[in-house]
C-alpha cells in the first residue's frame, strides 16, 4: 500500500484541522443527539430563527405575513420558510464552514437572545437521515438578490450556484432531503406531521404540513398555547388547563398550577400528580423554548422534593445544551428553579387556608413530599405540620389530633421500636410515634414549635417499664427460680428477663432491645475476640457499656403464669426461649441466624416434651 503524497508546509506555519465529516456526524448520531428524529427538529428552529431575523426587517408586516410549510410524501422531506435568507457569501461563510453559525454574526451577536439555536451544527443532524442536503435560499436583506443553491453531500463535499431570482420568486429558504432507504422510520409522511407536531405544538409561527395527497396542509400549531388563549371564566380556564395536562402527560391531574416568570419570559402549568409516586423518584418535564420543544425529561427545573408535580413550560431566557435537548446549568436555571419552587410553596398555601378538601387530597397522596420540604422550610413546616399523617399509637394520625389527647408525645428513632412498644404503650396510656421513617423523628420533635403546650422527648425503654405494674413481692419470690434459669438460658443473648403485669393481657412478653444496643454489644463482642490486638485496642476504645436487652414476662397472661411455675429446668429453660423466640418475631426486626436456630429448636423440643406427656 503506497501512501499519497503529503505536501509539506514551511516550518511553523499554521495548519488547519481535517475534517472527517462521516466520522462527525458518527459522533453526533452516538454522543450528542439522542435520536435521529431530531433533524426535523434542527430544521425547523433553524426555520424559525430565520422567521426571527426577517421580522426585525419588517416589524409592520401582518401576524401570519411569514410562516413555515413542511412537505413529505415518501420520497422527499422539505422545509420551506419565509424567513431572511442567505446571499451567496453567507451560504460560503455559514453552511460550508462546520461549526459557524449565522446567528453567531456580529451584526446580530447582540440580539442572540432572540434565536432558539446557538451552535450551528444543526443542518448536520440531517445526515443522520439523508445523504445529500439540497438548500435553496433567497436574502430578503439584499434587495434584488439572486438565489443561492447549497449542496452538501455526506462525503464532505458540496457545490454552490447562483441561480436567476425567478428559481425562488420571494425571499426564505427551503431545505431538501432525499432520505437513506434505511431513515424510513423517521421520513415517512405521518412519522414527519407527527414530529413536527411532537416539536412544534407551542410554536408562535404558523407551520403547515402537506403530505403530498393534494389536500390542504395540515395545521401542525393550530392554537397557541393553552395559558396563552382567553376563556370565559376562570372554571373554564382552569379544566382547560387540566385537559392540557392529561392529554400532554396521560394522568388527570389533582390540580393544576400557573406558572408565570415574567423576568425570564417563563409561562406554563405544573400539574399535581394524583397518586405517591416512590421516595427520590423525579419525573422529567416538559421544557419548551421559545415554542420549540426542547426537552421532556427535564429534571433540572424544579428542587429535588418537587417530585409532586410535572410542568409543562415555555421559557424565552434559558439556555439550551449543545444537543438541544436539556437545559445549561447557569445563574438563570438556579434562579427560575428557586422562583418555581416559591410558586409551588405559595399553592401549598392557598389549599392550607381555603381549600382543605384538596388539601387533604394532596397530603394522602404527598405527604412524604411535604414532610421532605417541611424539613428545610419553615413557613411550610408551620402551615401543614399539624396536618401531616404520622404512625401513632392511635392509629394514622395528624399531629393536631394526636396533640389533643397527649400533651406528651414520645417519639421512637427507629421502625422496630415502635412495633415492639405500640400495643403496650396504647394500653399503658402514652402517646407514641413512629419516628423511623425518613423525616418523622426531626419533624415530630419540631411540633412544639407550632403547639407550645405539647413536649417531645425520644422513647426511653426505661419510660417505658415504668408504666409496667410490678409483681407482688410473694408472686417475684415464687417466679424466682424461673427467672434465674430463664436469664442463664438467655444470657448468650445479653437478655436480662423480669417479671411485669401490663395491658393487654394477650401479650405474653415484651422485648425491649434497641438498634443501637444491639450494635453496642456487637462492638463490644468484636473487642473482647480481637484482644491484645490493634483492632482490638481501637474498638476497646469506642466501648461502651453495653446495654443488656430486656425480655420483660407478663404475670397477666395464663401462658406465662403457667411457664413461671414449672419445676422441670430444662423444661424452664426451653419455654424462656420460646417466648423470647416469640417476642423477638412480634418486633419484626430482622432475626439473627442464632435466634432463628433457638426458635426452631425451642419449637421442636416443646412438641417433643407435649408428645412424650401425651404418651
């Protein structure tokens, strides 16, 4: 293989970079563009940029003076406009230079702002359908002009021509594709009127589409955008809104939410969703820009506990991404995100003081959305805090009710706590809740901020046990040899057992054994089997005294007045295990694999000992 000749330039001179045009439009296909349905897209803002440009032309021409009309009918797809136009010189300089855009003049870099596009890469994207790309343009800024004829082929290589002003009698510019056999999932007339539709509903100029039957074009913007339009009564405003919602996101909404940002030209509607959606899972928006769809899975526009609501907008300032297809994260985005999220917390407001129906709608559904926010906002923490459901020792409870009938709230740090205690504190009269979900335990303990008269203090065991009724001293001495062979069979767990009467009677035990002793001893373990090591030197530093874990017997229930008065040891011994087996199920922890091998056995040994009695 003999290379070519490679002519040499002189030492230092500049050089210029070589471009592979099938290898870039490879890398915009795989790395920048989501989908090769974008080139419509990128046609059809380059389409409206030039609308833009020829109206500061002519500011008094008519409303509907200049449009866009799109044209595909199996064989071709055309985009035609009535915008400003290319001269020949500015087809050199714009369409045969990769990267330069004509929005990037200086004669308008000023007025940028008022272009939906800033990259001048879009009119590659149709190579990802087509092979040649056929422009036929007209300046309507040089009186007289000729036409201009573009080719550009995906080999890199193109041809210009001027053609007499007749080849084009009015000023625009049309784009024509010959699609690639395999771009028929993109070209195919409905597939066309269905993208334009899909990318130009909110569009403020008019677009038509002909599908080459010989009917008239179809309208593909037809009415402006729904916040846009007048109706005759806010009723009537308002279920339009929502029909807009539904048919945009597929889901009735709960309500829906005017958004209007007047600094950044953001108009639109956020729509509540009308069921929970999991924990952290954030739905994408909608994003419009200047009319031209830009995104729908745009995260980035609201905070993360917006998970509520998805929105629809329309924004004249935010700035798109090279691909188009999300927004630049800026001082503008942080900004519209933060006045957004005001508009959310002022709705949040209005359902609290005038519509409490919606609002107790919204809460069933988001309440783990609210508790999130209520953490970091004060304003709304004290508007809804008392509204918000929480797990009780009543039941599901808002803490308004619960505050009636308990001026001392206690509050559980973990879910198994709370299970373990619930149904003998209800019987013991205190107010418990379950503090073990993500939020429940900061926000409960922030209640006496909005109700003064109520305290809050964490769930001690020991707060516990004192509403448990001890035994009579004669009842304790009988049960003595009971508890001694209980504890002794328990002390592998670090179980100290007593014995108690409480409500209800049908509990035959309760074990109180928190997460974090449960961890103690673990590191206390772990310290005494690495001793005299280094690893044992550092746990023996962090240790604690352990706290022992309490299986505390009910004298009120037969079971265990039954169990205290055996006399058989190993007989004593297996029944402790059994109701501590019992007890730690009944907390619904996760069982460790020696408990879960006591309770097999416990079980066992007792069908063996009923069936050797039976015998």
């Amino acid at each position: 293989m003999t290379l070519p000749d490679i002519p040499l330039s002189p030492a230092g001179a500049d050089r210029t970079f070589q471009v592979d045009l099938r290898g870039l439009v490879d890398l915009l296909s795989h790395h920048l563009y989501s989908s090769p349905r974008v080139y419509l897209r990128e046609l059809m803002q380059n389409a409206v940029d030039a609308l833009t440009a020829r109206r500061r032309l002519e500011p008094a021409a008519p409303a509907d003076a200049f449009g866009i009309r799109l044209y595909a009918d199996g064989s071709v797809v055309r985009v035609e406009d009535d915008g400003v136009g290319l001269t020949e010189g500015d087809v050199h300089t714009f369409l045969a230079t990769i990267g330069r855009s004509s929005k990037r003049a200086e004669k308008i870099a000023e007025q940028r702002a008022d272009f939906i596009g800033q990259f001048g890469i879009g009119l590659l994207s149709c190579f990802l359908v087509a092979d040649e790309i056929h422009v036929l343009s007209r300046s309507a800024a040089t009186p007289g002009a000729p036409a201009v004829e573009w080719r550009g082929r995906g080999d890199g290589s193109y041809t210009v021509r001027t053609l007499p002003a007749s080849a084009r009698p009015r000023p625009g510019t049309t784009v024509t594709l010959t699609p690639r056999a395999d771009a028929g999932e993109w070209t195919r007339p409905a597939q066309v009127h269905a993208l334009a539709r899909h990318f130009g509903s909110l569009l403020r100029h008019p677009v038509a589409f002909d599908d080459g039957t010989g009917g008239p074009g179809a309208p593909v913007n037809p009415e402006p955008a729904p916040w846009a339009r007048t109706y005759p009564t806010p009723g009537a405003r308002s279920r339009a809104l929502a029909a807009y919602g539904a048919e945009v996101f597929g889901f009735t909404p709960l309500d829906t939410i005017e958004l209007d940002l007047p600094a950044v030209g953001l108009k639109g509607i956020a729509c509540v969703l009308p069921e929970a959606v999991p924990a952290g899972r954030r739905h994408g928006h909608r994003v419009h820009v200047k009319g031209m769809l830009l995104s729908e899975q745009a995260e980035e526009i609201l905070p993360g506990w917006a998970f509520f609501v998805r929105c629809v907008v329309d924004a004249e300032s935010l700035r798109p991404t090279a691909s188009r297809e999300s927004l630049y994260e800026d001082d503008t985005l942080a900004a519209v995100r933060d006045a957004l999220a005001e508009r959310l917390r002022a709705w949040i407001a209005r359902a609290a003081a005038s519509d409490p129906d919606l609002l107790a709608r919204f809460l069933q559904a988001h309440h783990l959305a609210v508790k999130s926010l209520a953490v970091h906002d004060d304003e709304i923490l004290r508007m809804l805090l008392p509204w918000l459901p929480f797990e009780t020792t009543d039941g599901h409870s808002t803490l308004d009710e619960f505050a009636r009938t308990h001026r001392t709230v206690l509050v559980t740090s973990s879910v198994e706590e709370f299970r373990q205690v619930a149904a003998i504190a209800s019987a013991a009269g205190l107010g418990v809740i379950n503090g073990g979900y993500t939020y429940d335990r900061e926000l409960v303990h922030r209640l006496p901020e909005i109700r003064p008269e109520v305290s809050v203090a964490d769930l001690d065991p020991a707060t516990l046990t004192a509403h448990l009724d001890p035994v009579d001293r004669e009842t304790e001495l009988a049960a003595a040899a009971y508890l001694a062979l209980a504890r002794d069979a328990l002390a592998v767990f670090d179980c100290d057992v007593a014995l108690r009467t409480f409500q209800p009677a049908s509990a035959p035990a309760l074990l109180m054994d928190s997460r974090e002793a449960r961890h103690e001893r673990t590191r206390s373990q772990l310290a005494r089997d690495q001793e005299g090591g280094v690893w044992g030197d550092i746990l023996g530093a962090l240790r604690q005294e352990a706290p022992r874990a309490q299986l505390i017997l009910n004298q009120l229930n037969p079971l265990v007045r039954t169990a205290v008065a055996i006399d058989e040891p190993e007989l004593a011994r297996t029944s402790a295990e059994a109701l501590y087996g019992q007890a730690a199920m009944l907390s619904r922890r996760p069982l460790r694999p020696a408990e879960s091998s006591l309770i097999n056995r416990s079980f066992l040994d007792l069908l063996a000992h009923a069936l050797r009695k039976d015998s």
